[in-house]
C-alpha cells in the first residue's frame, strides 16, 4: 500500500454523465480518483480520459447494492492509495415510473436498491476511512425530485429514493460532525445524460397531472437541459476548502425548472 500525496475521491456511478464530469473535474484539481461503476468499459474511459491529462485515476467495478462487492471495491481503494478524503455518491438509475398499483414490488426493489441501498453502502464502507483520517467531504447526488418537486409521473419509487437521500444527509451532517465530515446533497433538474434512455415508463397518462408548462420550464436557459460539468462544478466547490462550514445542505442545479414545477 502506498499513501498517496494528495486527496483521494471516491466517485460512484463514475462512467458516464454526472459521475463522469466529477471525476474528471475533480482529478483536475489534483484529487486522485476512484471511478466505481459497474459497466467495465466505460468505467476504463473515465480512467483513461484522466490519466491522459496527467491525473491519478484507479478503476473499480461493483454494484452499489451489492454487499460483498462494494466491500471489495472500498479494500482495493485503500489497498492503493492508503486514504479516503472526499465520496461522491452519485450512482443511481430512474428505473420503472408507473401508476402505484401497476408498479411490480420487484420494480420497486430495484429502485430501492440501488438508489438507497447504494447510497447506505457506499457511506457505510467510506465513512470509518473518513473518521481516520480525521477529516472528509460527502456530496451525495439527488434530484428536485423528492425534494422540491413532485410532478413526475408515476416515479414513486424514484421519488422516494431522491428524498430519502436527502433526509440521510441531514442526519449524518450532525452524527459526523464531530469527526470533522461534511456531508451535502446536490438536486439536479434536467440534465443532458443518457439516464432517461434507461427509464421505463408505463400509465403516463393514469399519473400525470393535467397541467400545462410554460414554453421553456427551465427559466434560466429558455428550456434547455443544463451540462454533466455544470452539476460537478457545484460539487467540487461543495468537497473544496471553499466549503468548509457547509454541511446538511441541499443545493437545487436546475436553472430555476423546479420553481417552476
């Protein structure tokens, strides 16, 4: 084991979109990442695309949900870079929206499990390399879903999910701050990602509110969907110095669309 020089970075979810704008910001800024995803390809692009402009990046394949594997993922993390000093939960899916009783409980625990369970088990295996080191910063990644707005159709269980996280964090920023760990919550609205390709949606018209958006939800651009980068942005200032008396904090990324919704 080799204790490296400078911070490391936990991401999660790290091969595409958000997860991947954060680690790239943030091994811009002299962190050393690890990438955790469990698609292995695109996880290897975000390495390489880090370690071509000079950064320290460390791939790491594990299911969030999965006990045993996010176990694993964190002992390698340490076995290589020996410190742990910033998480980016990220990692999440939108899974299946659909009208509560047509929603399957399998839907629904896959949601759950990947979402929260997720979230539990990347802080639960991070968070005693975090008392450790006597210090740490926690961004967990949510959505104005759940926490600020509700509108979507049938994405109950998502919605669940994006509040719980947010309940989670405001609990934790009292429980660890005693140890020096700030722990805060980034809410994308829409975001140009490839996450809704992999949402499934059924009885749109059973859930959805009769109602009529302005042109243009999203105020601040006329509409259109805010960038990966601008969202990692938010939280490499939230796990900065810049940010050290900032914790228990939600911080909506949306351009005003959830004002609006």
């Amino acid at each position: 084991m080799q204790r490296s020089g400078q911070p490391v970075a936990l991401v999660t979810g790290a091969g595409s979109g958000i997860g991947k704008a954060v680690a790239e910001r943030l091994a811009a800024h002299q962190i050393s990442i690890a990438a955790l995803g469990r698609t292995p390809n695109e996880i290897a692009e975000t390495v390489a695309a880090i370690r071509s402009r000079g950064g320290t990046a460390l791939p790491l394949e594990a299911d969030v949900a999965d006990e045993r594997q996010m176990r694993a993922a964190i002992d390698q993390l340490i076995a290589a870079y020996g410190r742990l000093d910033i998480v980016v939960a990220n990692a999440g899916i939108n899974g299946v929206w659909a009208p509560i009783d047509d929603l399957k409980p399998r839907e629904w625990d896959e949601t759950i499990a990947v979402n929260l369970r997720g979230t539990y088990l990347t802080l639960h295996f991070c968070v005693p390399h975090l008392k450790a080191a006597g210090a740490g910063a926690i961004v967990i990644v949510s959505s104005i879903n759940g926490t600020r707005t509700f509108t979507t159709p049938g994405a109950t269980a998502y919605t669940a999910t994006k509040a719980a996280q947010l309940a989670m964090a405001q609990q934790l920023a009292l429980e660890l701050g005693k140890h020096h760990i700030r722990i805060n919550v980034v809410c994308p609205g829409a975001i140009r990602t490839s996450i809704a390709q992999n949402t499934s949606l059924r009885g749109e018209k059973e859930t959805a509110v009769p109602v009529e958006w302005p042109e243009g939800d999203i105020p601040l651009t006329g509409g259109d969907p805010g960038e990966p980068d601008q969202v990692a942005a938010v939280v490499q200032f939230l796990v900065s110095t810049e940010a050290q008396h900032v914790t228990g904090s939600p911080i909506w990324v949306d351009g005003g669309q959830s004002l609006l919704r």
